[in-house]
C-alpha cells in the first residue's frame, strides 16, 4: 500500500463566546490528553448534529 499524505478538510474561523465556567470543564476534561479545545468543541457538535438528525 503507497502512503498518502492526509488532506486537511476546509476550514472557517468562527468567533464564539463560552461561559467561563465551560471553558474550565472543557480544559479539566482534555489535560493530558492529545486534545485541543478546538477538536473537542468540533467532536462535541459533530456528537450534538448527529443526535438531532437522528430525532429528525
């Protein structure tokens, strides 16, 4: 098998506001792990859209 190199998906920068409080949650729940804010926001609204089409 050749190896590919990986494709990064597009990407837009959007600007959104957290309670301080979340934001701590978040950051307790992914130290230490190989995890930044931004995937685990990203993980959380991939988990979040598939349960509502899933109502649908």
């Amino acid at each position: 098998m050749a190896f590919k190199i990986p494709s990064v998906p597009p990407t837009t920068n959007k600007t959104i506001r957290f309670p301080n409080d979340l934001i701590q949650q978040v950051e307790e729940l992914i130290r230490g792990r190989e995890c930044t804010f931004s995937a685990f926001v990203v993980a959380a609204v991939r988990a979040a859209v598939e349960e509502v089409e899933q109502e649908k």
